[in-house]
C-alpha cells in the first residue's frame, strides 16, 4: 500500500511524542518497581498521599491529572490490599482518600527502587530534557485547566 503524503507531518504530533515518552519512562519505572510489589501509578499516589496528607478523590486525581474515573478504578487495587483507605466526608459527595500505616510501609520499602530508576532515568536523559519534562509537564497542566474552563464555557 502506498505512504499518503497527507499524513507526513502528523509523524511529528506533539500528543504521539509526549505519549510515546510516557510509555517509555513508565515502562523505566515499572522495570524497577516490580520487586516492591507496586505499579508506578500506585506509587505515585502512596507517594502524593504520604507527602500531602489525606485528601478528597477529586483533588488526588487533579494533582494526577486523571479523570476521577480513572483514579478510581485504579485505586482498587491499593484498597483492596489495604495501603490506602477511603471515607466518607461530611458532604456525602466527597471522599476522602487517606494512605495507611501498611501503606506508608509498602512506599517506603519502594522508595529506594523509585529513588534508582529517578536517577537512572536522570543519567540516561540528561539534565536539559528532565528539565524540559517538568517545564511541559507545568505548561500541559496550565493548559489543562485553561482547556477545561473553555469548554466548560
């Protein structure tokens, strides 16, 4: 079948760049992470929980710059193991996400294996593109919340 020259310059899609770099650092994270038992998404949040304290659903998957949807399907499994616990808060609305004693132990004993694959990742980059990773992944935020305002308009 025959290239469609139409197509050339979407091999240079900002959205295909940032996702591919994405799945290729996950995968970094995941590869290191594996002895301890959790994912790099679980980490992260056991990690923003230690760090920030309890907080509502809907703020943790603003932070995460995930759907709430998403984060709560991806919180069963730190649940069900007892890591992070979920209640209810005086607004039935809001849920209140709180890691656990068990929880802070399972980040801590995973914090070495993050603290490696941050500094290898740092050495296989360099400092200009980790540099550059948190400059977009400030301006995407921004751009996010512009995004949602606007079309909520």
């Amino acid at each position: 079948m025959a290239a469609h020259p139409d197509f050339h310059e979407c091999l240079s899609c900002s959205c295909f760049a940032a996702r591919r770099a994405a799945r290729t650092i996950t995968q970094h994270y995941e590869r290191h992470l594996k002895p301890s038992g959790l994912r790099v998404g679980q980490f992260t949040v056991l990690a923003l929980l230690a760090a920030m304290g309890a907080q509502p659903l809907t703020r943790l998957a603003e932070q995460l710059a995930m759907e709430r949807t998403t984060l709560t399907r991806n919180l069963g499994a730190l649940l069900e193991r007892g890591l992070v616990t979920e209640s209810p808060t005086a607004d039935g609305r809001v849920r209140l996400l709180a890691i656990t004693r068990r929880g802070t132990a399972a980040a801590r004993a995973a914090l070495p294996r993050w603290r490696e694959a941050q500094k290898s990742i740092a050495r296989q980059l360099g400092d200009g593109a980790i540099r550059a990773l948190t400059a977009a992944s400030t301006a995407t935020t921004m751009l996010g919340s512009r995004s949602q305002l606007h079309t909520r308009s």
